[in-house]
C-alpha cells in the first residue's frame, strides 16, 4: 500500500447540501431554519450550554471529585537504576543529573523494582518498605 493508493470507502464521501438556492433543492427560503427566532438569523448563536437564561446543567450540578496540585510531580525509582549509578551517596539531584527523574521532579520515591547488589546510601529520596528492607539487606542506608 502507497499513501497516493489510499482513498476513502466506497459512498462515505457526499457532496454537502447546498440551502438556500430554490424551491426545487427542498431546502430553499427558509435555507432548513424554520421560521424566526435566534437561531434562523445570520449572526444568532448564543454561548456553549446557555439554556436561555435558566441556571446552565453544568452549573445545576453539583462539585465532585478532587485534582491534586502536586500530582505528577514524584518520580518513581528503582532499585536496578540505583544499581546502575556509579556513585554510592545519592540524592535527587544526582538522580536528575544522571537523567534517572525528569528535572521538573521536586521529589522521588524508591519503589522494589530489580535487585540492588551493592551498598547505597540514600539521602533525602522517600522509600516503600520493601525497598527500605532492599537496601539495609544490601549493606546501604537511607537518611531523611
């Protein structure tokens, strides 16, 4: 298959109905708006949702729900990438330096992910538990 091969399925493409021109297009004089009223003059259109001045659905309903500010802004980490790092005192900055977190990180978190065979120590990067029990079995340590 080429691209210049590609065309649309067989009927879906029609030519738009063109209103307005006459009695025998079937959508002449009005042009399919009906009779007065904003909505069949030129330039009549009112805001998304507007219900003609009656309090708007999506103002009748009430609140729900809650979007967190600091959403997205902790990065997981695992225990193979702080294998990977060459050093053996890590903290966010060296994560963000090492390209491990996104530099828009404000702070980590060390999930159990991979095996960590060599001594860490963690400084000012949050831990589960079980990477917490990881890295003490692994001869490191984590500081707050």
């Amino acid at each position: 298959m080429l691209l210049n091969d590609i065309k649309p399925a067989e009927g879906s493409k029609h030519a738009k109905r063109r209103v307005g021109r006459g009695i025998g297009c079937g959508l002449g004089k009005t042009a399919g708006r009906g009779h007065k009223g904003q909505k069949s003059r030129s330039g009549g259109f009112h805001k998304v949702g507007f219900e003609g001045g009656q309090m708007p659905l999506q103002r009748r309903l009430p609140k729900r729900g809650f979007v967190s500010l600091t959403a997205g802004q902790t990065e997981e980490v695992r225990l193979s990438d702080l294998n990977s790092l060459p050093v053996e005192e890590i903290d966010l900055l060296l994560l963000k330096q090492a390209g491990v977190v996104s530099n828009s990180a404000v702070s980590a978190k060390i999930i159990v992910s991979g095996v960590l065979t060599r001594t860490v120590k963690i400084r000012g990067i949050a831990a589960t538990a079980g990477a917490k029990a990881a890295i003490e079995a692994a001869g490191g340590s984590i500081e707050d």
